[in-house]
C-alpha cells in the first residue's frame, strides 16, 4: 500500500517542463484575437543560441505577408557576447515564418479586411523546433 501512495505523489507533483521563450501578453490586451496558428521560423545559429538563454523582445513585432510569404519583423533577438566573430549578428533581422499555402491564403485574405493586422503572440520549444504562434 505505501508504494501506491508513493507513485500517486509522484505523478501529482511531476510537472511538465515550461516550453516557453516567450510571450507577447500585450497584445490580448491591444487586439482581438480570432485565430491562432502554429508556424516554425527560419533561424540563423546564433539566433538559437540566444533563444536558448531567453534574450528576446516580440514587443511591437508584427507579420508582413508578401509575394505569397510571410516574415515576422520587429523581434529583437539579441545576440550573445561570446559570438563567433566571422558572422555579423543583426538583432533586428527580418525572420521567414514557415506556413502552409493554405494557411498564408486565410491568413492573406483576412489581414486584407480594414482593421486586422496579424502578430506573434508567443515563441516556444515543440521537440528540438523553435514555434511562434502568431493570430
């Protein structure tokens, strides 16, 4: 009997790990979110690293759907001090969001209507993925 007791505190008291990097909690209070959708981005090394360790701002960043892509621009991920000195760390660098044509469709069609405007909402870890969640 006590190692039923003992597995059932375990189980209760084991969490799941915070995948999380970030979150823009601004933005429920500034918009009305409608839909949400998942997307990965395309990173360079260092941009990793430092999401790694937390060191980025989605404060006034938005997504800019063009030529049937879509780019999150204003994230400020800033770059560490021990980085590589043969590459040039931009932390302003317009970021490639990685979505469906599907998903740009709706996504092209509904910021096209008078009032909508889409931004990322938060980044975080799903496996060894960096994700954003933008709406």
């Amino acid at each position: 009997m006590s190692k039923s007791n003992n597995t059932q505190r375990k189980s209760k008291s084991a969490k799941l790990p915070d995948t999380t990097i970030v979150k823009n909690k601004k933005i429920r209070h500034d918009f009305f979110v409608e839909t949400t959708f998942e997307t990965g981005i395309a990173l360079q090394g260092w941009e990793v690293k430092s999401l790694r360790l937390k060191k980025v701002q989605l404060v006034d960043s938005y997504v800019l759907i063009k030529d049937g892509e879509a780019f999150l621009l204003g994230c400020n991920i800033t770059p560490l001090d021990t980085r590589y000195t043969h590459t040039v760390a931009d932390p302003t660098r317009t970021k490639k969001l990685l979505l469906h044509k599907k998903e740009l469709a709706r996504l092209f069609v509904a910021t096209k209507q008078k009032g909508h405007t889409c931004v990322c909402t938060k980044m975080y870890w799903k496996g060894h993925l960096i994700k954003c969640q933008i709406a």
